[in-house]
C-alpha cells in the first residue's frame, strides 16, 4: 500500500510510532467487478471518504483510534525511517 506523508513542518520535527485502527460501516453504490480486487477498492473507499458523503456513499459508522507506540515495536524498516527523519531535523538550522 503505497502512503504519502502529511505536510509537516520542519522545525521542531517530532516524530513518533502510532498504531491507527479505523473501524467503518457505510452503503455504497458501485460497479460490481470493483469488489473483486481489494486493494482497489480500499483505494476507492478511501477517496470516497475523504471526499465525502454524497448520494453514492452513505456512512453509517465510524471510529478512529490512534496511539503512541514504542518505536521498539515497529519493524525495523519503520525504525530505519524514523532514525532518517529525526537525523534530517537535526540537520535544518532553527
């Protein structure tokens, strides 16, 4: 699955390590063969709900959760990436 960072500043980067889990239930009105390949249609999901509610997509629940984790628990590529950006703010003059 392929993210895109959000903006950030960079002067005081402070990065951390979340779990996030997200809980829907919505309708939704679409082609058929889209939800066949999941990835795709995660893809549309996402889209849809960041646009939001129209007469194509009816939310009926939804819950967001996210929490600070120990570093120590993410894998070590995530670890590897977390180091980066921290060297990367230490290197921008304040």
């Amino acid at each position: 699955m392929n993210s895109k960072a959000l903006p950030r500043q960079i002067n005081n980067l402070e990065v951390g390590v979340y779990e996030c889990e997200i809980h829907l239930k919505f309708r939704l009105i679409e082609e058929k063969s889209l939800l066949s390949d999941r990835e795709q249609l995660l893809q549309v999901l996402l889209e849809a709900l960041t646009e939001g509610a129209d007469e194509f997509l009816e939310t009926l629940q939804a819950s967001v959760k996210a929490q600070e984790i120990s570093e120590f628990k993410a894998s070590p590529q995530m670890r590897r990436q977390l180091m980066r950006l921290r060297n990367f703010s230490d290197t921008i003059p304040q």
